[in-house]
C-alpha cells in the first residue's frame, strides 16, 4: 500500500499528502479501517520531514478521516462532518466597537428600502400555505426567471447568499476534491471549502476578472469546483467583463467543472450581470443575494442554473427547512416589483458608487491605489497589515484584516466598507488622511491590485 499511496501523492506538502489520501479515502480506494503506514515510513518514502506527514496528519484527523490508536496504528474512518472555522472571526477581531466601523461589510441602513409600506402590502394577501405548496411562491420564481442572467434549468429560494452556497458546495464537494477560487475571496467560503476538506487553489485576478493563464494551470487538477464573485468583487470590487467571462467558458468547456457564482451586490452593484452560465447554463450555478440592495434580515437568496444542482439542495432542504418563509419571500417580490423600492435601490447603488468613488479617489492622491471599480469595498494595500489595524484602531477606526481574504500568503491589505462613509467633504478627507497614514507611515506607499 504504501507504493500505492507515494504514487498518488502529487503535491509533498502537508495540505497535499492530505488533499491526496483524502481523495483516496472518499473515492474508496482506502476503505474504512484500512491501516495507514508510520508517518515515519510514510517521510522516508516521500523524501520530506516526519513533521511535514504529520501536519498531513493533523488535517486528516481534523476533518475525520483518520483515527490514530497510538501503538495500534493510524486507521481511515468515516468522516464524521464538519469542524469549526476561523478565517470570518479575524476579519473583525478587534474591540467591539468603534467610533467608525468600516470592517463589517454591511449595507448603510439609512439606504435601504422602507419596509412599513411593504409589509402593509403583504399583510393584505392571502399567504396561509401548506407542506404541499411549492418552495418558492409563483409569481416570485417567474420575476426571478425573467431576470436572471442566462436561462437557468431549475431555480429556488433559500435562506440567504452563504446558505446557497453552503448547500450547493455540500452537494458537488467531497473530501479530497480541488476548488478553485479567486485569490483573495470572502473568508467565509474558504472556511467552508477546507471544513468539507477540499484542496483549495488560489487563482490571482486582474481588472477584467479571473487571470485566464492561472485559470487553465489550475484546471490541469481536474478541480471539482470553480468559485466566482462575477461582480463587486469581495473585497478587491472588481467586476469581470463579457469577455473575460467568455474566455473563462471557453477554457472550461471540454471538462466537468461546475462554476458558482456569487453575485452578492446584485442591484446595488453599477456592473452589469455577467455569467458563465451564458454559455455553460448546465455547469453553472448562480446565486444573487439580497442583503446588501433590500436588508440582510431578509435571509433570502435566490440560486438557479444546473438543474442536477439544484434539484439536489430543494430535495435535501425537505429534510430540513423544507422551504423559506413565504412571507418573506412576498416580502421581497414586492420589493423588487414596487416602484418607490426600486427607486431606492437605485438611489443606494448612485450613492454607494459615488462614496466609493470620493474615497477611492482621496485615498489616490495621497499615493494609495486600491484598484476595483464597484461594490461596498476598498482593497486597501498596506505597508504592514498588523501595524495599519493597530495605527486605525487606535483613532476609533475599525477595518477588516487583509489576511484572512487570501489563499496564499502575499502582500498586506485591509479592507474598507466604504458604503457606510457618508457626510461631508472635509470628514471623508480626514478619513483619507488617516488610511493613508497608517498604510504607508513611513511616507507614500504606491499600491497595487492583487494580480
């Protein structure tokens, strides 16, 4: 066995040697109580440390592949589900309030539409529904249906963006399986991708979307899955052009990744909808979420596309929730169809792409450039991530730490809510003197985009 497993051991990292067995042990070809070698015996065949097996223990035992009994030996075992996560919590570690809070990556409330109105509306209609009725409301599937960026095979309503895409990630991902993601993402997804014990690849970006270049070595590994923020990027605001999208399909075409999408922004994002699934609607999944244009108490998002993906997360939810509420859901068709609503929206993505703007553009003459065009967020570079949080925080500044975004270790940033920097000129030039100084306290700091 053991020529078996140096053979299928690609990558002599920790994260690879357990990315490997993991893969073997999902696949069956490391049956249950299948006695693994020595980490000793392991390294010597390998060629690499006994520290470096037994951090691949480590991770293998973390997310319950394996079972060491001391003298008895290492065992492969039933994984037993997921663990805990990390990367979310240090994006906003820090005191518990600030004087300006710019780390959350929440929308401004005073931007949002008024719900009193809404609510009156929706407590005129007849909403008692029953086990049988469908999951998503009627007339809400067929506004969404018109409206969704390509023509999805199947669609329904879930609660919330991080929901969907936890659902769908658990149907498609199994242990050992490769991902693909852009490098930075939101934490969050990271933490859910290695939680299901998947070998995450990070892929850089540059002003048009997903390096195509990186894009094709990655899918070399055959990854399962390819992740995407199609705009507003989180946290870099990139928004990836038709044609990028096209080239990415193009490169995708002749294997079987499935592409999800997170459009997160949605109406408050200025880009346009761009999907893969334009041209690969039977490999794309597309989730459009709606805390950040109509309130994060909403807990709704919609998810459409592949319809063997979406199938299996509606019939996997009727062992749980069944179905999101339907009073929230008429809640939501009636503010995505009411008139005085959608002028609000649009108000807030005027106002969000003009405070983005100012900020962005203070910050860039006083030699900070963050890059990116759309969303809440500022990829802020930083001479030293640490020092920068410290230097904000000590003014009653709050910001959200760069490292946890990123896949690989790279250069220092932090992330700005700049959507919730309102009033007037001389206070946002304060707020840009301040940044630039802890950015660069040494003098001027000539950033750059992630790519």
């Amino acid at each position: 066995m053991l020529d078996e497993l140096v053979a299928a051991i690609d990558n002599r990292s920790s994260h690879g040697i357990a990315a490997a067995i993991g893969r073997l042990a999902s696949a069956g070809a490391l049956p249950v109580g299948t006695r693994l070698p020595t980490v000793r015996e392991l390294a010597r065949a390998l060629g690499v440390s006994p520290t470096t097996v037994g951090e691949a223990w480590k991770l293998l035992a973390a997310v319950g592949v394996i079972d060491a009994r001391g003298r008895q030996g290492t065992f492969v075992r039933v994984p037993p589900g997921p663990g805990g996560d990390h990367r979310y919590q240090r994006t906003t570690a820090g005191p518990a309030t600030f004087a300006l809070d710019l780390s959350t990556g929440f929308p401004d409330p005073r931007l949002l539409p008024e719900l009193g109105p809404v609510l009156a509306e929706v407590s005129r209609q007849p909403l008692t529904s029953s086990y049988r009725d469908r999951p998503v409301l009627p007339a809400l599937r067929d506004h969404l249906l018109a409206t969704w960026p390509f023509a999805a095979e199947e669609l329904t309503v879930v609660d919330g963006a991080l929901d969907a895409i936890d659902r769908v990630a658990r149907e498609v991902v199994r242990l050992g399986d490769r991902v693909v993601v852009e490098d930075p993402t939101y934490p969050p997804v990271l933490d859910l991708f290695e939680q299901l014990g998947a070998e995450v690849i990070g892929v850089r970006f540059d002003a048009d979307g997903i390096s195509l270049a990186e894009l094709a070595s990655a899918l070399e590994y055959q990854p399962r899955l390819l992740f995407l923020q199609p705009r507003a990027h989180n946290p870099t605001g990139t928004s990836m052009t038709a044609e990028r999208a096209r080239a990415v399909a193009r490169l995708l075409a002749p294997g079987t990744t499935l592409v999800l999408e997170d459009d997160h922004s949605g109406d408050v994002a200025t880009s346009g909808a761009v999907s893969i699934g334009t041209w690969l609607p039977d490999r794309t999944v597309h989730v459009r979420g709606y805390a950040k244009s109509h309130g994060p108490d909403l807990r709704l998002a919609a998810l459409g596309g592949a319809a063997d993906v979406v199938d299996a997360v509606t019939d996997r939810r009727l062992l749980g929730p069944a179905w999101s509420s339907r009073i929230l859901q008429a809640v939501l068709l009636t503010l995505l169809t009411d008139p005085a609503a959608i002028a609000t929206v649009a108000a807030a993505r005027d106002e969000y792409a003009r405070r983005r703007r100012v900020v962005a553009t203070a910050l860039a003459e006083r030699g900070v450039a963050t890059g990116g065009t759309d969303g809440l967020n500022l990829w802020v570079p930083v001479i030293d991530e640490r020092d920068a949080l410290v230097a904000l925080a000590a003014q009653g500044i709050g910001a959200a730490a760069g490292e946890p975004f990123g896949v690989r270790p790279g250069s220092d940033h932090i992330r700005l809510t700049v959507g919730l920097v309102h009033g007037p000129e001389a206070a946002v030039t304060e707020l840009a003197d301040r940044v630039a100084a802890a950015a660069a306290p040494l003098g001027p700091w000539r950033g750059r985009h992630p790519a």
